[in-house]
C-alpha cells in the first residue's frame, strides 16, 4: 500500500488549546485532534461540506499527518469573558467584564506532512495553502511524495514529528470536544517518531 504525502510549511503555525488550563497538562499546542484535520480537509476539499453525502465530524481523505517544528514562542494574550459583572449598589449600579493574561505558543517553521490514499486528492491539496488554526498563519505546499506506508512511520529523517492517532484506548486522553460533531468528545494516544523540534 501506498501513502501520497504532501508537505507543508510556513514561518508560524498557531493550535488552539480547548481551555485556558489544559495546555498546561498536555502540552496541546503541538498536535492535531480530529476536528483541526477535519477543518483542513474540508478546506481542501470543500465538497465535503456537503452534509446529505458526508457526515460531520469524520475525516474522509486525510489518512494520517506528522507535525514538527523549531521551538514554540509563548506569547501574551489578553482576554475578556462573554459575560459581565454587575457590582455597585442596586441604586447605582455597575457592570464590568474583567481582564485576563493567557500564554499561547507559536510553532515556529512548523511543517506538516498529510498522507492520502489517492494521488488525485494529493496533487489537489498541494494546489492550496492551508493553516492549522488561525488564517494568518499561512502554510504553502512544497511537494508530493509517494512512499510505501511503513515508511511514513520509519523514515525519521523525513518524517520526525508528533501524531495524534485517533482512537480511544487505554493509551488515549481527552483532546478536546468536536465543534463538527455535537460537542462529542475527542480522544487520541501521542506518537512521536524521531525528533519532532527541528534543530536551527
């Protein structure tokens, strides 16, 4: 069997930790869960979107991916909660929404590479950029390679990076709640082949 892999990279790369305080616990920001490598399959191929031919909250064309990079840079961020703050007397009163500090990490150079099954549905992603989950932070396609499977988790060199492998087990954790699939819960177990932080 073979797998058609596309690479992707970029200068930034941003993943969205799911609460304030997990990525703390997981170290979240450096792996894909299900509903990001669904967003970019559906951005890809947006005939997927079609909700009478494909279901929500399943993963079509992309069969496996691996993501490196060269550090994570923690930024500040400043939030806000949706709801406000009533205080003052009931005479005079007051509402506020109080301010917050969060760190996100950045990736780096990250580069992504998605296998696929089929060469057509390769060669249509690698027409297009694609972001992991902020628009401004653009990956562009470099090329297409087409490996036997067993390369794809054996060739360190080429492949090194981190894999979330989707399935719920006794290796598994909680990786976050679907936003295609009712709010389900997401599991996964980390796999790791060779040096996922790319030296400078």
């Amino acid at each position: 069997m073979k797998y058609y892999v596309v690479k992707y990279s970029g200068p930034f790369g941003f993943i969205k930790p799911w609460t304030a305080v997990r990525d703390s616990e997981t170290f979240s920001q450096q792996f894909l869960t299900p509903s990001i490598v669904e967003g970019i399959e559906k951005k890809l191929f947006p005939e997927l979107l079609n909700e009478s031919k494909y279901n929500k909250g399943e993963i079509y064309k992309i069969r496996r991916h691996r993501l490196s990079y060269q550090q994570i840079s923690q930024q500040q961020e400043q939030i806000q909660p949706r709801g406000w703050n009533r205080k003052g007397s009931k005479k005079n009163p007051k509402y506020e929404r109080p301010y917050s500090i969060l760190t996100r990490g950045v990736l780096l150079n990250p580069v992504l590479w998605l296998a696929f099954d089929s060469s057509e549905d390769a060669y249509i992603a690698a027409q297009q950029h694609i972001c992991l989950c902020r628009n401004e932070d653009i990956l562009f396609p470099e090329e297409v390679l087409e490996i036997e499977n067993q390369e794809f988790d054996e060739n360190e060199s080429l492949f090194a990076g981190f894999e979330l492998i989707f399935e719920e087990g006794e290796q598994s954790f909680l990786v976050g709640y679907n936003r295609f699939s009712n709010g389900k819960p997401m599991y996964g177990r980390l796999q790791t082949l060779g040096n996922p932080v790319k030296a400078f």
